[in-house]
C-alpha cells in the first residue's frame, strides 16, 4: 500500500469533511423515506481494519466524449458504513457510481470537525490507469480516483464494490 497522492488527499479530505446532518432520509420499501443515522462512528469503521482475503483489481477506462482520461493520483478504497453513505450520496448524488467535476465534489465540501475517517481509508498508486488492494476483508466499498482528461478536465471518479473472500476486477468508466 502506498501513501495517498495530494489529489487524493484533497478529495478524501473534502469528503471526510462533508456535511454535519445527523440523519439522512434513503429509499426503503416503496420508495418511502427511511431515516438511516449518518453521524461518525469510528466503531462502525472496525470491521475495515481486519485483514481477509479479499482483493480488487481495478483499471480506469473513462473516456467520456471520446476523451481520454488518466488517473491523476491515487486511488482511494474506504469502507461503506452508514457515515460514509451518507457523505457519498451528497458529494456525488449516488452510492452506487458517479463521475463528478472536481470542482463539484469541492463545492459541497461543508466542514465536519468531529468526523476523520482517513485513517480507515486505503489507497494504491494508479499507474497506467490500474490499480489493486489485498488483504480486504468482506464488506463494502468504496472506490475513488481523481481523473485528468486529455482536454484538461479533472473528474472524481467513484463506485461502490463489495469483497467476499475473493478477487474482484473492477472498471471505472
């Protein structure tokens, strides 16, 4: 594992550091409302410290508009819990996948002094637009890689994955 890029650091920390609502309304049955608790909780992070056997093998193959783009730093791996849900679902308006404008993920940075989960996260050098994490234990994920275009646009990358024991092959697209 190596150590997190500025890039990626900037979009962690912009994320770590997003909104303070205690509580935030998801679909449940129905599409009805359902209050989930999003506040920080490092004891909701532990399970990520475990070491497993899980694996991600990833590449980045943006090209939207027939522009290319490359990883323009590190790519950051940090755990799916209701805290971080809820964070993602406001920085890229999805928990599933999402290609923002990195300037957009930096306007709906809202200070959070009493939440750092960056010490639960992981990152990997992106070089030649892969990537890979070992040693995972099973749950979910997220993925997320800063993006430079050929034209010089910066994008922010992100996709939820979920390990089980094995090796998972991931596209960012």
């Amino acid at each position: 594992m190596s150590r997190p890029s500025a890039s990626i650091l900037t979009v962690l920390a912009a994320a770590a550091t997003l909104g303070a609502a205690a509580c935030a309304p998801v679909p449940g049955p129905g599409g009805l409302p359902v209050v989930e608790d999003s506040s920080f909780d490092a004891s909701d992070f532990a399970w990520s410290t475990l070491a497993g056997s899980g694996s991600i093998d990833g590449r980045v193959d943006f090209r939207p508009g027939g522009v290319a783009y490359r990883c323009s730093g590190s790519v950051g791996l940090v755990p799916d819990t209701p805290y971080t849900r809820a964070r993602f679902r406001q920085l890229y308006g999805s928990t599933d996948r999402a290609a923002v404008p990195e300037e957009v993920v930096r306007a709906r940075n809202v200070p959070d002094p009493n939440a750092d989960y960056r010490a639960f996260t992981r990152s990997d050098a992106c070089s030649e637009n892969r990537f890979d994490f070992s040693g995972l234990p099973d749950g979910g994920w997220f993925l997320i890689a800063p993006v430079t275009g050929a034209d010089g646009g910066r994008f922010v990358l992100m996709r939820r994955v979920t390990t089980r024991g094995g090796p998972v092959s991931v596209s960012l697209n």
